[in-house]
C-alpha cells in the first residue's frame, strides 16, 4: 500500500504521522477493514525508527482507529469509514444569525492612518514600561512560591485593597476591598452582570448614542434593548421605559457625545431606579483625565439605595492589553457576579493583578496619570481650537470636562459616516455615529499631527458645501 506520507520540517514526527494517518481514515481513504503496512516496512519507507512507527500505531489503536490481528497485521477498525457523520466535510450545525449580525457590528481591524483620531485609544509610546516589566519580573519570583493553586475568584486581595482606596479617592467611590471584583477588562464585568440580571425579555434602558459593545452584549444575553435619548445634559431620565430592570450609562463622560451628566439628573436617575428596583450600571471608563474643574463625582457616591454597580477599567490609563477591570456592586449582587466569575474563567491573571497592586502601591499610576493629563491636556486644547478655527461652521462640539474624545454634532450636508468614510480615505481617521455625531479622540495622535489632521477635514466638508 503507497500511503504518500510526508514527513517537513524538524517537528514532532510522531504528531506529523499521526494526523496524516487519521486524517485518511476519517476521509474515507483508508476504509474499514484495509491492512496497514507492517511497522518495520512503513519505518523503511519513511526512514524513520521502527519504535516511531509502533507508537503512532500503538497511539491510533487506543482511540479505537486500528485493530491488530494476531499473525495478521493491523488494520482499519470496523465501522468508521462507512460513517457519513465522520466522513461529513461540512458541519450540520447550524448558528443563530445573531452572531454573524454582531460580528459584522464588530470592527476590530484598526488599519494604520497618518491622522488617528480614534476613540478609546491611549498612548501607550509613554507609558514606563521598563518600570512595570521590573515589577512583573519581581511579582514572578514571590507567585512562584504559590502557584499551586487557583486563586480566590474575587481576584487578588492586594489589589483590590489598591482599587478600593483609589477609586475613593479619585471618584468617591464608596467601597471597601470586599467591595470590589477584579475582571477581564470591563467588558467581562458587563458579562458577569448580564449573567447575573438579565434573563431573555428582560428590558435593558440604554444611552442613545450609546456604547455599541455593550448593547451587543445585552443583545447576546436575550435583552429587550429601550434606547434612551441623550441631550447636553446627559440621559434624559423621563423617557426611560417603566419596566426596564437594568439601566446602562456613562454619565461622568457619555460616550460616545463626550457630555457629563447634571447632577439634576443624576438624583432623578437614581430616584427612579430605587422605586423600580432597577439596576444602574454605571461605566466609568477614562476620567481619571479632568481638563476643567474637577468633575461630579461618580453616580455610585450618590447612591443610598443600593442600585449602582460601578465598572472601571484601566484599559486607558495604562494600556488595553493589560485587561484588568472591576466592579463594585452591593449585595447581594456581588456575590452573585463571583459565583458567575468562577463557573466562566475563575480567575484572572495574578501575575498581572499582583503587577497593578505594586505599580498603584508604589505610586506609579498616580505619577503616569498626572503626566499623560498634562499631555493630553495640550492635545484637547489643540484639537478644539482647530475645531474652532477651520470646523466652526461645520460642527457643534460637546466640550465635556474628561476623557479622552470630543463629541459633535455636524451641521453640514454631509452624513456623520460619509465623513467619516471621505476622512478615511484621506488618511484621517475619526468617529461616526447617529447619523450626525461625529468624536475626536486625541489619546493616539501626537500634538504636532492635529492641525494638518483637521486641514484635511476642513477641505472635505468646504468641498461638500
């Protein structure tokens, strides 16, 4: 039998034959019943060792592939060749549309542009890298000691004891460590509280505009999305639906407008979500970066009825790869979100968690943060003086008091995404959204690159007039 193996390469050639051999058998060409070459023969032939050989067979023979017949040889089990389920090149599973519907909604190729207003995107040239891989290098060695075990759930007890006393004194948050759930970014803080509160029909009020991820979560989850109108005073509290349970916002910097929601309607928010038992979800998501004075603090530091879960993230103040955020919830909720975050992954990375408590401890983000205010700082006041000068007419802009993106409102005949699209393929790149809702964020473009950045808007909507 000529069964054109091949052998490439300096890799495992056990493995290499063993696919080989399977893979025929599973196609059909090799069928139930065919004898195999003898051991020594196939060994000759592929000048290779004999025991290489009889370990593949031995391997093949224990998943119920081969059979071997005493004085005969070792052939094909019986019975495989001839199952269509086995020989079925197309799988018959069958997905929701949903998911091709949300993986079109998802943009995550991000290709490179000389102009980069993108949103939510840090400068990560800045960060003290060499001060944090000094840091995981000595978090390596003490985890060493104790990696035997899974961790506690609720993530690592020294950073939450760091997050606690941060987010109190930066955002009042009110929480103690025990307070505080350590996820996978904020995205999987959203996932473990959707797992928590939202059941299929379950009505989910959300900003609109409004953060797009999100809403493809609650969606993924079974919600009943209300869409809740924004104005310059951030959620508009009357037209939220009666029977929604959860309440998604970003009231210190709503994204993607860029406005700050009034303390007015703050109150009213949470008024109404005690007399409905709703819940608040409340991102919070980068205003450790204030240009003004200082801003409300969070919604949670006005909550006395128990109804806000807030969500942070430091994806932007450090850099997005380092997928580390929390929630601080009240019970029983959050014992809820730690039972939903060990039946999913359990826990996350120690070696991380344990990096971020020492880099907090030791003072380093407060040192990055007020560094990268300053810069980004220079940036805004760059960005809106040019959004002044050469958009004035074309444009309304949301100054908000934090973050790092404007919002606007265009008043020229030009959609938000033809914009965007003409922007595009001039090299700038920026924000759509709404139909007339565009966002410049300026966390991954360089002071000196904004003002050639805008000359090239401003030529595309004076070309539109």
């Amino acid at each position: 039998m000529d069964l054109q193996l091949s052998i490439s390469g300096k890799g495992d050639v056990t493995r290499q034959i063993y696919r080989q051999l399977r893979e025929r058998i599973l196609d059909g060409r090799l069928r139930s019943g065919e004898r195999l070459p003898a051991s020594r023969e196939l060994a000759d032939e592929l000048a290779i060792a004999r025991k290489t050989v009889t370990n593949v067979y031995d391997l093949l023979i224990s998943e119920g592939f081969l059979d071997t017949r005493v004085g005969s040889g070792t052939f094909v089990a019986d019975g495989i060749s001839e199952s269509e389920s086995i020989r079925q090149t197309t799988s018959p599973l069958v997905v929701p549309e949903q998911w091709d519907r949300m993986a079109a909604s998802l943009k995550i190729a991000h290709p490179e542009v000389p102009f980069d207003f993108n949103v939510g995107v840090p400068d990560v040239s800045r960060f003290p890298f060499p001060i944090w891989r000094s840091i995981v290098n000595s978090r390596s060695r003490l985890l060493a000691r104790n990696a035997r075990e899974y961790a506690n759930p609720r993530g690592f007890a020294p950073l939450r004891a760091a997050i606690s006393k941060y987010t109190g004194f930066t955002r009042a948050v009110r929480c103690d460590p025990s307070d505080v759930v350590i996820t996978n970014g904020a995205q999987q803080a959203f996932d473990l509280i959707c797992r928590v509160l939202v059941r299929p029909g379950t009505v989910v009020a959300m900003e609109h505009p409004g953060y797009d991820r999100a809403r493809l979560l609650f969606e993924m989850h079974g919600a009943e999305l209300a869409e809740v109108p924004v104005d310059a005073e951030g959620l508009v509290v009357d037209k939220l639906p009666p029977d929604a349970r959860v309440v998604y916002v970003t009231p210190s910097h709503q994204f993607p407008s860029g406005v700050s929601m009034s303390l007015a309607r703050r109150l009213a928010l949470l008024e109404w979500a005690s007399k409905r038992g709703a819940a608040i979800i409340e991102d919070d998501y980068d205003t450790e970066f204030r240009f003004a004075a200082r801003p409300l603090d969070s919604l949670q530091s006005l909550d006395r009825h128990g109804v806000v879960l807030y969500v942070g993230t430091f994806s932007k103040v450090l850099f997005p790869a380092v997928r580390i955020g929390f929630v601080v919830a009240p019970d029983p909720i959050k014992r809820a979100i730690v039972v939903a975050r060990e039946l999913t992954d359990w826990h996350g990375s120690i070696l991380m968690e344990a990096t971020l408590a020492r880099f907090i401890d030791d003072g380093h983000l407060a040192r990055h943060i007020r560094k990268m205010r300053r810069i980004y700082a220079g940036r805004r006041a760059a960005l809106l003086k040019n959004i002044g000068e050469r958009l004035f007419e074309g444009v309304r802009v949301y100054t908000g008091p934090a973050g790092l993106h404007v919002g606007a409102i265009l008043k020229c005949r030009l959609s938000a995404e033809e914009l965007s699209t003409r922007a595009f393929n001039s090299g700038v790149r920026i924000m759509s959204y709404s139909g007339d809702g565009v966002a410049f964020g300026y966390g991954a473009i360089e002071e000196s690159d904004i003002d050639p950045g805008m000359q090239i808007l401003e030529r595309i909507l004076n070309d539109s007039d």
